[in-house]
C-alpha cells in the first residue's frame, strides 16, 4: 500500500486524476471503477477540467461500474447512484450511456442482481482502476462494519446512521432508501488497482485503522492492505492520526518520477 499525504484536497484529486488519465491513454477502453459521495469529487472534477480546456484523453472506449445503487427509487430519480456519476463525471467527460453500469435495482430481478454484476464485470475484462471513499466508521461501498471480507456484490440493509449521513441528498431522512445493492469486499479486491481518497479530520481516525491497523472486518476498509497495488491520497487532515506519517511523506518525496501512482 502506497500512501500519500498532499497539502490539499485539490492536490489529492489532482494526482488521482493524473492516474486516471495515464491508464486511459495507456489503455483507451479501460474499465473504471466509480464512487459516489463526496470523497471522490475532487477527482472527478478535475478530469472534467481537463477534458474541457481539451488537455485529457478520450474516453469515448472507456466503460464505468458503480460500486452501489440504492433500492426503491423510481427509475430516473435524481439521487440514483447511476444519475449521480452521470451528472459528476460520466456525461461531462462524453461517455455513452451505454458505457456506464450499476447494480439493477429492479425489484423483481433483486435475488440475482449481484450474481448478474459480477458477471457483467468480469465479461468487461475486470475493473482496471478503482476509485474509493471511506466512510467515518471504516466502511467501504457499502460495506459497513462486520461485513465479511469474503462479501461479493449483494444486497445490503443500511444502518440508521448511514441513512442519517445521506439524508442531506434527499428531503428527510425518511426518504433514505433501507436498502442498498453493493459490490462486496472481496469483488473491490478484484481491481487491478484501488485508489481510495479522504480528506478533513472527520476521516482521520477510520483512515489509521484502514492503513495501519488490523485487517478486520470491523474496519472494512483495511482489506485495501491485502491489495497488491492500493494507493491511499490523504490531505493533512485525513493523516492527522497516522502514526508513520513521516515515514510516508519520506518515501512518497524520494519516489522516482517515472513511476507515477
């Protein structure tokens, strides 16, 4: 695991995006892994940035897969994940519409929905590079908690807080779906490459559990350790917990420039 630790949010999305942009130029039908929420939109919006002032590849060959859809919204509803990736990145940056997957939400295709996506990923050739957030309490995707680190993409039922911290999306929290389709531990695992993102100091503490603490399922995210090419992009703020943060800046600063993340 790499960890990097930028002045800025900025900064961090900056050189995610500059991983994005290498992989596709390298490899222009990649397949990119994408993450709702907050954490990632530096990210995104930098590639759009790019894309616009004509400085970023094409991505017209490139394919996206969601970590997670919500269950029970309306088709079309604004704060799908799938309408959600589309107005943050997917639709600025000329994807087809075709191109951009998610779980099926359909109610009647529920019990095989997750048997359903992973196929579809594995028939696109596998997830290239994956972009991820972290929530406060180490969750990734959706994965809170206790979940298995064996999981694979599957229905999920989201805790009260978790429906708490998403109801600033929506009118109440009573309009917070219970339910969630997400990829599991084990499917995140599969990507070539995970690059996981958090900044301000309300990560800091599930942020040095992920990185160095115990792999274990109550801190989902540290599975990102077992991973053999995990790159982790903190602000300031994000690392105010890490113990190594020394050793990290050390490294990350001596890194040889052709290397890239």
């Amino acid at each position: 695991m790499e960890v990097v630790i930028t002045t800025s949010k900025a900064d961090a999305g900056a050189l995610a995006a500059d991983a994005i942009e290498a992989l596709v130029r390298a490899k222009p039908e990649a397949v990119l892994g994408t993450a709702t929420g907050s954490s990632p939109l530096p990210i995104y919006a930098e590639l759009v940035r790019r894309h616009q002032a004509g400085t970023g590849p094409s991505y017209a060959g490139v394919r996206t897969f969601n970590l997670d859809e919500y269950v029970g919204l309306p088709a079309g509803h604004e704060q799908t994940y799938r309408a959600t990736i589309q107005r943050e990145l997917t639709d600025a940056l000329g994807l087809p519409d075709g191109h951009v997957h998610g779980p099926d939400p359909a109610e009647d295709g529920l019990p095989t929905a997750g048997a359903r996506y992973e196929s579809l990923i594995v028939e696109s050739g596998g997830v290239d590079l994956q972009v991820l957030g972290i929530g406060a309490d180490g969750h990734l995707a959706f994965n809170e908690p206790g979940s298995s680190l064996a999981s694979r993409t599957r229905i999920k039922t989201l805790t009260a807080q978790t429906r708490s911290d998403n109801a600033r999306f929506f009118g109440s929290v009573d309009e917070v779906p219970i339910h969630v389709l997400t990829q599991g531990l084990a499917t995140i695992l599969d990507a070539r490459h995970l690059v996981l993102i958090a900044t301000g100091a309300g990560k800091a503490d599930a942020v040095a559990a992920a990185v160095e603490g115990p792999v274990s399922a109550s801190c989902p995210a540290s599975v990102l350790q077992l991973h053999p090419h995990a790159t982790v992009l903190l602000d300031g703020d994000a690392a105010g917990s890490l113990q190594r943060a020394d050793y990290y800046r050390e490294v990350y600063a001596a890194k040889p420039s052709w290397q890239g993340l």
